[in-house]
C-alpha cells in the first residue's frame, strides 16, 4: 500500500511539472495520459477498512470542487462584456485601438453603478410614493405648452412632457417625508447626488493605483524583444482558423509595433529645426484655443439675445445655434491639431498624449467658457425670480391662498434652464459621433471600395483612401461626455440612464465602424500597460465637474417653487435640519465642531504634509526598486558568463590584468591527477610517464625533462644579494644574520 502511494504521489509530482520538461509535445501527450489513468484508477484504494469510502469521497469532491474552479473561471471570462469583440479590434489594429474600447467597457460599467444609485434611492421613490403627475404645478405642463407638449421636436429638445418629468430636478417634491415609509426624499437626493462623486472618485483613484501596480516583474522589456516574439508568440492551443487568423494578425502587429519603437529609438534628426517647428505648431494651437473660446461666448450672447425676441422669428440655426457651434469645432479642431503636430514628429505614443491634451484643453475651455456666458443669463433670472416670489407672498398675504398651488409662477427654474441646455449639448454631441462614423468612415469607405476600380487614380493608395481611428478624438469625446453627466447629473437623474444607453449603443456601434470601414494606423504603436493617462484626464475632468456642483449647492438658493429644496435657503439645510430634529443632540454638537474653520484649516494642513511625505516615500521606493532590478541583471550577466566561460564583466578586474607585465604570472588551474598511484620514480611498464612543468615561464632553450624542485640561486657571477627562503622572486632584502 505505500508503494501505491508513492507511485501515485510520483504520477502526480509528473502532471505538475510536465509543462517545464524540454520534451515533444506528442510525448508530453502520452505521458500525461498514462499518469491520469494511473492516478485515477489506483487514487481511490488508497484508503483502508471504514476509511476507503471516505477517502474515495474526498479524492472525488477534491476533483470536483478542481473542475468547478476552472468552470467558474471559464464562466467568469464568458461574462466580461465584449470581452471577444475587444480581443478581435486588438488582433487587427493593435493594443492602441483597444484601449480605447477598454475605456469604454470601464465607463459603461461605472455609469451602470451610478445610475442604479440614482435610480434606486431617487427617482423610484419618487415614482411610487411621490404626488402623481399633475396633482401640483411643478408636475403640471403650463397650459400654453400643453398644444405643443407631445410634439417630436419639442420632446427631442426635452421640453414639453420631458422638462415636467422625473426626469429633471423639478419634479420633484419638497415634502421632508413621503409615502408610508416616511422616505426622506430631499436628504436622499442631496446624499446621492454628491455620493456619486464620492463614489467616482474612489472608483478612478482605485483603477489608477492597480494599473500602476500592474506588470513590474522585474525583466528588462528591451533584451531579445524580437527573439521572443518570434519564438513565444504562437499559441498552438488554438484550433480555430479564424482565431487563427486573428492570432496571424496579432503577431504581425505586434512586429510593428516593436519596429516602430526601434526606428524611433535610433531617429537622427536636426535638434534647432525641431524645436522650431515645435514652437511655431504650439503657438498656431494656442491661437486656435483661444479663437474658440471667444467664437462661444459670442454664440452664447447672441443666444441669449434671441432668446428675448418672438420664437416663431426664430430659423433652425438661430434657435440651436450654440450646440451646432459647439458640436463643429469638436469636429473641426481635433483633425487641425492633428495636421499642425505633424510639424513636431514626436513618437507616436508621446504625439498621442500631446494629442489628448490638446483637445482636452479645447473641450475644456469650449465648456467653462460656455458656462461663464450663462453666468448673466442665470443672475437675470435670479432677479426675475425673486420679483415673482415676492408678489406671490403679497397674493398670498391678500387672498390667504398660495397662488403659486395652482399656478406655474415661474417660467423655468434656473436649475432646469442650465440643465436642460447640457442635456441638448449632449445629445448633440452623440447626433454628430454618430453621423461623422457613418458619412466620415462608412461612405468614405463603400466610395473608395467600389469607385477604385473605375477612378483615374488608387483611391486606395491615394486621397480619400480608408479612414483611420481617431483615437484622441474618441478618449476625449467619451471624458468629456461623462464629465458632462456628472455635472448634470445632480439636477437631472434621469441623465445617467441616457448615457448607460448611449455607451451602449457606441460600444457595438463603433466595433462595428472601426472592423469595416478603418484600417490600422500606418504608423503603429504600443499602448502602455495601463490606461492610467485616460484616468488621469478623467480624475481631472470629474474635480473640474465637482466644482460648479459645490458652488450650486453651498452658495445659490434654490427655486422657491420648483424641486426637492424648495423652500430651504441652501440645499444643505436639509442635512442640518435632519441633524437638529432627528439625531441626538451631542452628534449637532460634534457636527458643529467638525465644521468649525479652525479645525479645517489644520485638517486640510496635515492632508497635504501626508502627501507630501507620502509623495517623497513613493520616489525613494521607485529608486530603491531602480537600484534593485539593475543589481538583479548585473548577477545574473555574471552568472551568465562564468557559465558560459566567457571574460568577466567586471571591467576594473580587466584593467589590472592588462596592466600586469607578463600574463604567465597567473597560475594555471592544476588538474587533479586521478592515475594509480605508484612509488616516485616509477612506472608501469609500457607506460610513458610526464612530469609536471613548471609554474615558470617555459624555457626556449630545451625541453624540461625532470620534475620542479627547489629554487637555486643565480650564477656565481650575478650580481645583487641572493633571496633567502620564502623571498618569492628574488624581489627581498638580504638574509637576517
């Protein structure tokens, strides 16, 4: 019996380590098959009398639960949304493109948090324990809306029955508590809206620290690059042709890529003449910046004037004349930039992420500079609001009824009239994706398809040619689409859901644009491991959004009629008044403390010297890793060649020995002399015994013909004093008397 078990412990110690056996793979085969069956055949009677069944138990719930493990695995890879789709972009057109739709698959699954956030805590409580639909003014459409209402046009822009929705901030009650649950709907809204920005922050920070976390493992990427690639690339556990092809198609981009990084690398260029270009192609973006930021705020102005006059004068393009400009320079100026940064021939990778900041910097300013201009549209409405609060507490006062219960005394709320022309940017932003794929890819792509065979020139190999992915234009498109939602988001729940569905439809949508209708970049490059610079932009973009939300919140007063904290003279008042009344009173009383600025101020102090020391600690860790792995390659090229018997790499070792005047003053390594042994001087018979030579430098005069023995002293007519015993080469002083 513990012979088996030792065979069956050997068996397996074979399955484990076949992997690592420098065999053919039709042995490997054979041999890992006979140590299966071995193993299952005599694994079970290992066990003796009462404790067989219940070994044999174990071994079978051991092997089951082994399966369930690798099944679950399976499954949860199976369940990575688009986890094919992705695989099959990154084969044809590089790890590049891929990032991008990696990006997009992150964004959706965080908006698929928010919005059940939103959804769950906000806009169903409203539905199924709020006042129904018009049963008060803020629910109610105004009766001069009501003809046009349920027009197309009017619901596609979110007026009509969408602005008097759950949809919108303003639908919602000021009731400190609704249905029997007693849910305390404005603390929710309140909490929920800035939770999502918690939330986000925590999520974007966590992904960014475990992608820098990522790889690491210590090897030099630059040793052999080809060699590996040519060899280790194949995967031959592939049995499908067309996985195949996709495998072919990875490989041969991932040579170009690594061929890409090598040209670069080895680029000889006229510094002076570059620096130039560079200058005069940051100073020609620079001033198309500034051009857009001042062609906004004008159409902005212009807007608001048009806003005064009678709708019905009104043409399609006055009337959405800020989304359109909006929506054409992130048309127009992504390609400009990308023409004017050919000027500074940068490596593809450094060239994208100078691409990136260019147009987050127009997305940037085209947007603070939006809202900078509706900054005098909302204190007009501010001033018209309080007039209209007024008289309604005058009627109040005359009459004993609140006239605003049955009628709508304000026009739009402020609140709503800013976010329902984000809303319209934002769906004029997905209107203008989705056409510029579908004319700018797909028909440039069936023209040059079908014409080139009958065209005066390679359509092909010339002007328009195929389409390449912008992939910029998208990374920057999509942050400043989700910082857009974030913004909105507070004031309009049903925002997140809109872009749940429209990052849906863009994943499926551009996989598809991007394998039919683009070819892979000409010149091809590697992404970094991580996506750590698209978070970073992101982060930015989402402290960039907090911002006017912070400011909403703690500084302008709602509207007094119109969403959840009408009536409060801020929105945070809900949180003290829930402080007050519902909590005990020494939770006021901490609360009032932690508030207190002489206690922020020190607070916010020591977070910053944390940093700082945090910050410090990280680069001497980076160092001290630096200095490690270059140790680690240092000992494994000495091991290397004292393998291989090659010179040491020690190069101050070199020196000295090219310095030495004879070489032969090293001894030669003496061989142990495994011969019988036989008395001094002599042999056997037949035997044609060497002696050993000297440690000397050979002689030229005559062969040395008897074994070394003392060292004589020099000819009687030498000169200088003889060495005494143990004096080495006759480099001592004269022997003590």
């Amino acid at each position: 019996m513990e012979a088996l078990k030792e065979q069956v412990e050997e068996k397996k110690k074979v399955i484990a380590t076949l992997r690592n056996q420098p065999w053919r793979m039709k042995r490997r085969l054979v041999v890992l098959k006979e140590a299966q069956e071995f193993v299952e055949r005599f694994e079970g009677a290992l066990g003796k009398g009462r404790g067989r069944k219940l070994y044999a138990f174990k071994v079978m719930m051991a092997k089951k639960l082994i399966k369930f493990k690798r099944d679950f695995e399976n499954f949860k890879t199976a369940c990575i949304p688009w986890e094919r789709k992705i695989k099959d972009v990154e084969s044809h057109f590089g790890s590049s493109v891929a990032s991008y739709f990696i990006f997009l698959r992150w964004m959706y699954g965080l908006n698929l948090v928010l919005f059940g956030l939103m959804f769950g805590l906000v806009m169903l409580p409203e539905i199924l324990m709020g006042l129904p639909y018009g049963s008060i003014p803020r629910k109610t459409v105004p009766r001069e809306e009501q003809p046009t209402a349920m027009d197309y046009s009017v619901l596609f822009e979110f007026g009509g029955y969408c602005k008097y929705s759950f949809l919108f901030y303003g639908y919602y009650d000021h009731e400190r508590t609704i249905g029997l649950l007693q849910f305390r709907l404005p603390l929710s809204y309140l909490l929920v809206g800035v939770g999502i920005f918690g939330y986000s922050l925590m999520v974007v920070i966590r992904t960014m620290a475990r992608n820098a976390n990522e790889g690491g493992d210590g090897a030099e990427e630059g040793d052999f690059t080809f060699s590996w690639k040519m060899f280790t690339s194949w995967d031959y556990l592939i049995g499908n042709p067309e996985t195949a092809d996709n495998k072919y198609a990875s490989i041969t981009t991932s040579f170009k890529e690594s061929i890409v990084d090598e040209q670069e690398n080895q680029k000889d260029e006229n510094i002076h003449l570059r620096r130039f270009l560079r200058v005069l192609a940051n100073f020609m973006i620079i001033s198309c910046l500034g051009g857009s930021g001042y062609l906004i705020y004008f159409v902005v102005k212009r807007s608001q004037e048009f806003a005064k006059s009678e709708n019905a004068n009104l043409s399609w393009f006055e009337k959405n004349e800020v989304e359109f400009v909006m929506s054409l320079l992130g048309l127009v100026c992504p390609p400009l930039f990308e023409t004017i940064a050919e000027l500074e021939d940068y490596h593809p990778r450094i060239a994208l992420k100078w691409q990136l900041g260019r147009i987050f910097a127009l997305f940037l300013g085209n947007l603070y500079t939006f809202l900078f201009a509706l900054f005098d549209e909302v204190n007009a409405k501010l001033e018209s609001e309080k007039s209209i609060k007024n008289s309604t507490e005058w009627i109040y006062n005359q009459y004993h009824a609140n006239y605003s219960s049955f009628f709508n005394t304000t026009d739009v709320s402020i609140i709503l009239y800013t976010v329902v022309e984000f809303v319209k940017l934002i769906v004029s932003d997905i209107q203008v994706t989705y056409l510029t794929i579908l004319i700018g890819d797909f028909v440039r792509a069936v023209t040059v398809r079908f014409l080139n065979y009958c065209w005066c020139w390679d359509l092909e190999a010339g002007f328009p040619s195929y389409g390449e992915f912008d992939i910029s234009g998208n990374v920057l498109g999509l942050i400043f689409n989700q910082g857009m939602i974030w913004m909105g988001a507070f004031y309009a729940p049903g925002l997140v859901g809109l872009n749940v569905l429209r990052l849906l439809t863009s994943m499926y949508y551009q996989c598809w644009a991007v394998m039919c209708c683009n070819v892979p970049h000409e010149r091809v490059f590697k992404a970094s491991r991580s996506n750590n610079f698209y978070m970073g932009l992101l982060l930015l973009v989402l402290f960039l959004s907090l911002l006017p939300v912070v400011y909403t919140i703690m500084t302008l007063s709602p509207s007094f009629d119109c969403g959840p904290f009408s009536g409060q003279e801020k929105m945070y008042d809900v949180v003290m008044e829930t402080i007050e009344q519902d909590l005990p009173a020494f939770i006021g009383n901490i609360f009032t403390y932690a508030t207190n600025p002489g206690l922020i101020m020190p607070a916010v102090l020591l977070m910053v010297l944390a940093l700082y020391y945090l910050n410090a600690l990280s680069k001497g860790y980076q160092q001290a890793n630096l200095d490690l792995k270059r140790k680690m390659q240092m000992a494994r090229d000495e091991e290397k060649n004292r393998r291989n018997n090659k010179d040491s790499t020690n190069q101050v070792m070199k020196d000295l020995e090219d310095l030495l005047p004879n070489k032969s003053l090293a001894p030669p390594p003496i061989e142990e002399d495994k011969s019988p042994k036989t008395k001094p001087g002599a042999a056997r018979k037949g035997v044609n015994l060497q002696k050993d030579v000297s440690l000397a430098a050979p002689n030229p005069r005559a062969p040395v013909t008897r074994a070394p023995g003392p060292r004589r002293g020099p000819p009687g007519n030498a000169r200088g004093p003889q060495p005494g015993p143990g004096r080495g080469r006759g480099r001592g002083g004269p022997p003590r008397q």
